[in-house]
C-alpha cells in the first residue's frame, strides 16, 4: 500500500507562482489541484503514517520522490539518457535517506499489509 501528497510548496513552484506564494501556502491546508482543478487537503508524512497504521499496514517508511530533477532548470539534460541514468541514481540514493524524505517535492508512505 502506499500513500502519495504534494507539499503547499510545491503545488506553488509548479504553477510558477513567486517565492511569496509558497511561502504563503506553508500554512495552508488546502490548494486547488492543477490537473483536474479539484480542491485538495494537503497532509504530512507524520499525519498521514498513523492512518496507514490504523488500516492494517506495518513496516511504514517515508520515502521522497523528485528529490533533485524539478531543481535542475536545464531539461535538454534531463532528456540525454547518460545524465538521467545518473539523475535517476541520485534521486533512488536519497529517496529514504534522511533529511532527504522531507524535502522532496512528493512524498511516499510505502508499508505491508498485515
């Protein structure tokens, strides 16, 4: 089972909104999804694990994902298969190592049903 939310700050950087706006949304429980222009509930790895608990699930770990890619401005680099290939390493080596998990643009709880 595995469990996936977007930061407020993220939601933020991807729509191309000012530093100000993110800072703005670090509060904020609540955005309005990109995609679907749905209303979402922004929540933690530390609110969301205990739910995942209570459900049956064990062994939870909080992993990150896009930990370095949406830093890197050039995506020409992005697209050349020797540099994703070591994009790709980098990003699996710091998914769950700490603090790493907590700074990525996605989080992921992952955790084995009992």
């Amino acid at each position: 089972m595995a469990a996936e939310s977007l930061g407020p700050t993220a939601v933020q950087r991807r729509r191309g909104q000012p530093p100000a706006a993110a800072r703005a949304a670090l509060d904020g429980r609540r955005t309005t999804g990109h995609t679907f222009d749905a209303e979402l509930t922004l929540y933690t790895a530390e609110e969301l694990s205990p739910l995942l608990a209570e459900s049956g699930c064990e062994d939870i770990e909080h992993c990150g994902i896009r930990t370095v890619a949406d830093h890197i401005a050039d995506d020409a680099r992005k697209h050349d298969p020797d540099s994703f290939t070591e994009l790709e390493a980098l990003e699996l080596a710091l998914t769950s190592r700490h603090p790493y998990p907590h700074t990525a643009r996605i989080l992921q709880l992952l955790g084995r049903a009992r």
